[in-house]
C-alpha cells in the first residue's frame, strides 16, 4: 500500500498493511486454521561455511489462508499474540517441527537440530518445561535436537528469565538468541544466561560490506561469542560478498537466501538430503 507522505514522498509501511487488513476477520479465521489444516511448517537450512555441511534448520510458520493465498508469520504471528492464540499456534509449531525433525532422523537424514521460534508469552507460560517435555516425549525426538529461539525483549526481568534458562537447560534443550543486537538487554546478563548461540540480526548483515560501523559491530559480537565459549550464526545472507566478510571474521555458522530460502519439508528433502536414503 502507498501513501501520500507529508511532503509528497511516497512511503509504505507494514504496519498500515496490517491495519487495513481486516483485522477481526483474520482472527476469526486463524481461531479455524489449525483444524483445518491450514498452517505449514518451511524450513530453512543453516550451513558451516566452509565445510558446506548442513548444521541445522529454523521451522518458520505460514498460514495457508483459503483466500489471501500464503501469509507470513509477520501478518499473523502479531494478532495471535494480541488475542491469545499463539498458545494454540505455538503448540502446533512446536509438535510439528519435532515430529518432523524426528522422522528426518529415523529415514537416514542427517542428525542436526531443529530451531523453533518461541513468543515472549510463550517463554513465559508458568507450566513451559513441563509443557516441552511433554512434547518431545510425545514426538520422540531428542531434546538435545531442540534449539529454542528466544530474544533479548523477552527477557526484561533477568531473574526470571534466568530461572526459565536453566530449567529448559537442565533437560538438554538448546537456546538461541535471536535477533541478537536489537535488542536493549545489558551485556552484563549475556555471561550469566544459560544460553548456546548467538544469532547476529539481519540488520547488521544488510551493509555490511559498505558500512564499516555493521562490520565493526558484527566483528565484536563474533569475537565476545567466542571469549563466552557461545556458538554463533548469522542470518540473512543473500551475497557472496556479505559471506566473505563474515568468514573473513571467523563466523562459520550462516543462514540465508544465499545458501537457502525456507523451503517445505518435501522441498528440503529433495534439494539437501542424499536421494534414495530419504
Ligand atoms: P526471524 O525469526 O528473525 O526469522 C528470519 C526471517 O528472515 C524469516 O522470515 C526468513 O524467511 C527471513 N530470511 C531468511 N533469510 C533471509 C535472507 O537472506 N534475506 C531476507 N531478506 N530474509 C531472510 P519469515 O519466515 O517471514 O518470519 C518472520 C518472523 O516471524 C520471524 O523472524 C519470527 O520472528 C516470526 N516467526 C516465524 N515463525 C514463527 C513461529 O513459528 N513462532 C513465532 N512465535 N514466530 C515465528
Ligand atoms: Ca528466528
Ligand atoms: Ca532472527
Ligand atoms: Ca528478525
């Protein structure tokens, strides 16, 4: 949508988008979509650079709507998160990204992780542990498989949050920051959460071969990950050239359309894993 801006420029904007979509009818609708089927799990591939090997992969939700076609989770992740419904949607997120992951492995697949994208009112929920255990246990699937990511917003009472680290720590499940940068959270809580990786936000990644101020931030987010003994990824690579700068920096761990966009399951099995086995 474009609108005339207040000095003639012409601007656009998600968030009018939003607006005027209607907003009541697509909550009325997603309170149906899960039983009629009409979420999709994509997955999107993480690679080693170097090696090229696959090292994992985020499950990222879309919304197969009977008339607005295929929505991104920025259109409706927003408003199940206003009206409650993300429980229902995390959870069918959640089972379907660890059943799939384990039927992954038992068909010969390789043996890596699968990263689902948790809300803060998901990360808050006071039965969470509970909750995840009991749908590995029901999915099968290893809990040293299942890479929660989480971001710094999420995390505005360190206390807390720290208890919930380390329960979900305590049964094998990996955490990932998410976004990692945006956010306003002190420094000093980086060495005291119980948290695996570090994932650099796409922002940084954008210019990062032009603007020397993103390659310095990313340079040191890399360099703090490895003296915090974190792993590190960064997202959004569409170019050779962001690549080099990266590895150049020593960030092995990359994500982005220039490996992979997010695919389907069938889609990911046909391009990634060996034919025949699968
Ligand atoms: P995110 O977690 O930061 O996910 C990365 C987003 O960047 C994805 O958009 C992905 O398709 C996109 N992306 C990946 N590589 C590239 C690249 O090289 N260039 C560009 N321009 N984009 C790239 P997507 O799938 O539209 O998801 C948007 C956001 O929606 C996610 O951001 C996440 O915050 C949220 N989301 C997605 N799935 C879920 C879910 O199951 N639960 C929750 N709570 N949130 C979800
Ligand atoms: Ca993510
Ligand atoms: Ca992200
Ligand atoms: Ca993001």
């Amino acid at each position: 949508v474009k609108r005339q801006g207040k000095n003639g420029h012409q601007f656009y904007s998600p968030d009018l988008d939003l607006q005027l979509l209607d907003h009541i009818e697509i909550e009325s609708d997603l309170r149906k979509a899960i039983e009629r089927n009409e979420l999709e799990l994509h997955y999107q591939p993480q690679f080693h650079a170097e090696s090229n090997q696959m090292i994992g992969v985020e499950a990222l939700v879309r919304w197969n709507h009977p008339k607005k076609g295929l929505m991104s989770p920025g259109l409706f992740i927003p408003i199940a998160e206003e009206t409650g419904l993300i429980f229902e949607i995390g959870t069918w997120v959640l089972k379907e990204a660890c059943r799939q992951m384990k039927l992954w492995h038992d068909e010969g697949g390789p043996l890596i992780p699968i990263s689902v994208n948790l809300s803060s009112q998901q990360f808050h929920q006071p039965n969470l542990v509970m909750y995840i255990k009991n749908i590995l246990e029901e999915t099968k699937l290893a809990p040293n498989y299942l890479e929660l990511e989480i971001t710094e917003s999420m995390m505005m009472d360190p206390a807390v949050s720290i208890a919930i680290l380390q329960e979900l720590n305590k049964i094998g499940i990996r955490i990932s920051l998410d976004d990692f940068g945006t956010g306003y959270s002190s420094l000093s809580y980086l060495k005291k959460f119980p948290i695996h990786k570090l994932k650099i936000d796409r922002s940084f990644i954008m210019d990062i071969t032009q603007n020397s101020s993103d390659k310095a931030i990313v340079a040191a987010i890399i360099s703090m990950a490895q003296h915090l003994k974190l792993d590190v990824i960064a997202e959004g690579i569409e170019t050779k050239d962001q690549l080099d700068v990266l590895t150049e920096n020593d960030c092995q761990e990359i994500q982005g359309y220039y490996f992979s966009r997010p695919l389907s399951a069938e889609q990911v099995e046909q391009e990634f894993f060996i034919p025949g086995r699968i």
